[in-house]
C-alpha cells in the first residue's frame, strides 16, 4: 500500500488482487528486505568454483595438447602437400618437354620445313629449367635419390637442345630420368602412408592425454558434489512442497480465468493491459499485454469502451454501463464492472466485461411479447366489438343497392362496401393475429410449397406482368413443417415484393441449405447429410426502405401502403417462429429488398414460449 492510506483499515472489497504480496519482515519493519546472500548458497559457490577452475585448468591443458598435435599433423602434411606438387608440375614439365623434342625429331625425318626456332620446344625447356632450382632447397639437396635427379635432368635438357644428340641418347635418358621421377613419386606415396600413420599416433596419444585429464575433472566435480549435495537436498525439501503447492494454485487461478465466459483484464495505473484471459482477447483482437488502452486494441467502439471505464479510478466495485460491440461480425452486448486492483504499488483496477446478449434479446423478446399480448387481447376485443356490427352494415347495404337507381347512389354503396371489405379483412387479420394457432406439422418439400404459393399470388404476377427468377437448391429440401401457414409466410412476402416493384420487374427467389455452426454453402457444392436448416432468399428490385422503415417494419399495424392493414409481417415473422426459424431483411432505399427466411429441417422446441 502507498503511503496515502489512512491508518484506519480499508473497506472491505477495496483491494481484491494485490500481485506482490508482503513478506513477514516486511510486515515487521515497515520496509523490504535488504539484499544479501543467503547462507545457504555458499557452498554451492565455492563448489561451483573449484570445479570451475578445474574446469578451466584441465580445459587449457586438453586444448593445448590438442593444438600442438594438430600442428604438427599440419606441417606434415603441409610439406607432404608441397613436395607431390612439386612432383606434378615436373611430371608435367618433363612429359611436355619431351613430347616437343620427338614431334621436333619427327619433323626433321619426315623433312618438314620448320622455322628456324621452334618455340614451343624453347617454351617447354624453359618452364623445365625453372623447376630445377626447386631441387637445391632443404631437406630436398640432401637426398641422394634427388640429387641424382637433378642432375640427370640437367643432363637430359642439354640433349634436347641438339636433335641429333636426342635422336641417339634422348629416349634413353628420358626413360632414366621418367623412372627416377617415377620412384621418387612412389616413395612419396609411402611417405604419406608414413604421415597419416604419426598423425594417427600423436591423435591417440592426445586422446589418451585428455581421458586421463576429463578422468581428473570427473573425479574433482564428484567430491565438489559430494560436498554440496547435501546442502542443496536439504534446501530442495523445504521448497518442493510450497512450490508444487504454488503451481497447483497458480494453474488453478489460470483454468479459472481462462475459462470463464466474462472477459477480464488487469490495467494499471497507466493504462497498460497487464493481464488478461482469452475472453477479452477474442473481443479485443488487437490487444497484447503490455499495450496502452489507447491504442489500437479493436474496433473504434471497443477503444471507446475501455477509455471510458478507465476514465476514472475506484475505491469499490462500479458498474460502468451496458456497451455494444462486434465480435467476429456479430453485434454482442456487454455489462462493464471496475473494480480496485494494486500493480506494482499503485491504483489500477480490474475490467470485467459480462457478455448479457442472451438476456437483451430474452428480455427484449419478453417485453415484445408482452407488447403484443397486450395488443392482441385490445384487438380481438375491438375485433370481436367490430364484427358484429359489420355484418349488419354489409346486409344493409346489399339491400340498399337492391333500391338504388341513380348512378350517384351506385358509387356511394360502392365506396361502403370498399370500405366494408378493409375493415372486414382487418377484423380478420387482427383474429388471426391474436389467436396463436397450433402448428399442424407435416412432411413437405419446401418447392413444392413455394411453387403453390407463387400460385395463390398469379393474379398480381400477370397484373405486373413479373417475371420470377427460380434458383432452387438442386435436390429436394425436405422439412416437418406446417405447409398450410408456410404458405400464408410465402403468399405475404412475394406480393408485398411485387407490390414494391415497378411493372416487369423480376422477383428472384433461391433456396439452399444451411448449417447451424457454419453458415449456408453455396449451391451444389457440399454433401447434404450435415446440412440442419433451409434458407430461401426473396429479392424484389422496389424502392428499399430507410433504415427508420426497416425498423419498425415487423410492429403490428406498421404499414407503408395506403390501404394496408399492418399485420402481414407481423403474422408472417409469429409463422416463422413458431417454426423455430428466424426472418430477417436487407434494404437499401432506390435498391431494393431482400428477406431471408431460415427453416429447421426438423422440429425444434422454443424456449422462451413453449411452442413447438
């Protein structure tokens, strides 16, 4: 705790994580410990010290003797190296020189003319005449073998300067010479044998050097740790268990926040995120420990968020609002709590962010469901009020128009019974909104169901002369379903599409099938036996809708024509749920409008009404 703390206790719940906690002799003098060396370390030091100079010693000495063996392995072969070269080049001088002297020999019997100074010969002496001196260096001048070939070559450079001295005497002394070379070379071979055989031995002698020396250092780091492992083993039994009691907690602690649902993070007195579990990294994509709040952690909405519940420090547990954000695309909806929390002997505080989307939408689903209960029960009363009423005034005007003669008094009955008709179409839509019928399910094949619909409406599709566009899954969507009711969903969409859009405009309807986990696939291009629900998409090309009309698109009596009653997509999206499936709509105004309906495959029970 700082300094600023009251001498009176703080409220409980005040600090709930403190990440260093206070030693005893800190809680005795008021201040840390003082840096020392514990006692029990010492022999460890002196141990690791000894071995260390034998180490090193031993190291030096192995090393040393390593390098001195390889060195003189080096100059061997490095002279061995030298003298084969030396070897070669006169092979190659020789050969050369000779070869010259017999196509010059050859040349003169066949009477060829040739210049008068034959430059290659010259050539191929003179590069021989070079090699020569390389004879008279140490240890070379001092074999006999060599120094006989030194001077038996010198002899057989003077034949080749006379042709006629070659022709007598020059194969035969190339012959001398060439088996001189050629024992030379062949010693040479030996001698290798020779070399790799000492280096052989000066290797083995090393190695028998540094056995004997690693023997040494193994037996000096024994007794080292025959004089400290008793030391150390004593220490070992006293922590052992408060560190496995430690890593026990501290796994716990981890499993714990990394498996809860609500996302936590520690933030310290600098808004620097110290600490957080996988939940608040799948909001905050961006994040990382040791990054600053006020930078790029996520979406804009989720930097707003957290600046906000940082805004200020706490002394106790706050509540800092219900926040909106977008995980992966989907809108989720979160309860943020601030809590105190000490880093590093300052204020910060602890973030938790409680994900309550399930509950907004039960709740908002509840209070919708309230709403129109409420609405039902006033409209089947005003219904039911109204009804009685109506079949008077429609018998009463039939036998007015049985009277009527004049031409004004024809329209006039017109115009009511016009006016009869909508208020008898509301009256029924209004019974058929509050009544909640029962879903008669069956087996269909939702094209089958579509295409019956699309027939109910032909008398606008002629009136507007619409074209409708087909693309339907390319096998049968079969489904437990009411077929009856899916119809009257079907039957409302498509002539409120047509009714949107301009004469010979297309309406487009597809089908596909869709899994539960992974979204729709496109068409044709999966395995059906994974597949959980159909979804069939309306497009019409009308004039869309603002996003106020959108809205409030779905409210009983919210309607956009002039003569409608307002309950159509109402009655169409109960339908819909009372299937277990969802509507939804895209709209862009002057582009159209597009619904989506997902239907399960299979029956499934609703959990907030009790439907099935």
């Amino acid at each position: 705790m700082s300094s600023t703390v009251k001498p009176n206790p703080p409220p409980e719940g005040e600090i709930v994580y403190r990440r260093v906690a206070a030693t005893t002799e800190q809680s005795q003098t008021g201040r840390p410990d003082e840096t020392r060396l514990d006692p029990t370390l010492m022999p460890l030091l002196v141990g690791c010290a000894l071995l260390l100079l034998f180490v090193i010693v031993l190291g030096n000495l192995s090393v040393r003797r390593v390098e001195d063996t390889s060195r003189h392995v080096l100059i061997l072969e490095q002279q061995f190296a030298a003298r084969a070269a030396l070897l070669l080049q006169f092979r190659i001088a020789l050969t050369r020189l000779d070869n010259e002297a017999r196509d010059k020999m050859e040349a003169e019997a066949r009477k060829e003319i040739r210049p008068p100074f034959d430059m290659r010969l010259g050539s191929a002496r003179d590069e021989l005449n070079k090699l020569v001196p390389l004879l008279d260096r140490v240890p070379l001048e001092q074999s006999p073998k060599w120094r006989a070939f030194r001077e038996d070559l010198l002899a057989y450079i003077e034949i080749t300067r006379n042709n006629t001295d070659y022709s007598q005497n020059g194969f035969q002394k190339f012959r001398q010479v060439d088996g001189q070379l050629n024992d030379i070379i062949r010693e040479t071979s030996l001698e290798q044998e020779r070399i790799s055989q000492q280096a052989d031995d000066l290797a083995k002698s090393a190695a028998h050097s540094i056995k004997i020396l690693s023997l040494i250092a193994i037996l000096a780091s024994l007794f080292v740790t025959a004089g400290t492992i008793w030391v150390a083993q004593r220490r070992y039994r006293q922590t052992r268990s408060s560190t496995q009691a430690a890593r026990r907690e501290r796994e716990f602690s981890n499993q714990i926040l990394e498996g809860m649902v609500s996302a936590i993070a520690a933030i310290d007195r600098h808004d620097r995120i110290r600490s957080a579990n996988l939940a608040f990294f799948r909001i905050f994509p961006d994040a990382a420990v040791g990054a600053s709040i006020h930078g790029q952690v996520g979406s804009p909405e989720g930097s707003q968020l957290l600046e906000a519940a940082t805004a200020s420090h706490v002394e106790s547990a706050t509540y800092r609002g219900r926040w909106q954000l977008s995980e992966n695309g989907v809108a989720h909806t979160f309860d943020v709590y601030s809590s105190p929390l000490e880093i590093d002997s300052e204020h910060g505080q602890i973030l938790t962010l409680v994900d309550v989307t399930e509950a907004v939408k039960s709740e908002a689903a509840l209070r919708r469901s309230e709403a129109l209960a409420a609405v039902g029960e006033a409209a089947a009363q005003l219904a039911h009020e109204i009804k009685n009423p109506l079949g008077s005034i429609r018998l009463g005007v039939e036998m007015l128009r049985e009277h009527a003669k004049a031409d004004d008094a024809v329209k006039t009955i017109t115009l009511v019974e016009r006016g009869i008709l909508h208020l008898n179409k509301l009256v029924v839509d209004v019974t058929q909104f509050s009544r909640h019928r029962q879903l008669d399910r069956s087996e269909y094949e939702l094209h089958e169901v579509i295409d019956s619909s699309i027939d109910l409406v032909a008398d606008r599709v002629q009136e507007k002369k619409t074209t409708i566009e087909r693309h339907y899954w390319n096998a049968d969507i079969k489904g437990v379903w009411d077929g009856e009711q899916l119809r009257e969903v079907f039957v409302n969409l498509f002539a409120n599409a047509i009714d949107a859009s301009e004469k010979g405009a297309p309406l487009s309807i597809t089908t596909e099938l869709i899994d539960s986990a992974s979204g729709p696939r496109l068409l044709g291009t999966a395995e059906t036996h994974n597949r959980s629900g159909a979804r069939i998409t309306i497009v019409d090309n009308g004039s869309g809708m603002d996003a106020k009309t959108q809205a409030r698109l779905f409210e009983p009596f919210f309607t956009t024509k002039k003569r409608g009653t307002g309950l159509g997509l109402s009655i169409v999206r109960q339908i819909v749920e009372m299937h277990g499936g969802s509507i939804d709509l895209k709209s862009v105004k002057g582009e159209g409008t597009t619904f989506i309906v997902d239907l399960p495959l299979e029956p499934r029970t609703l959990g907030g009404n009790g439907l099935q």
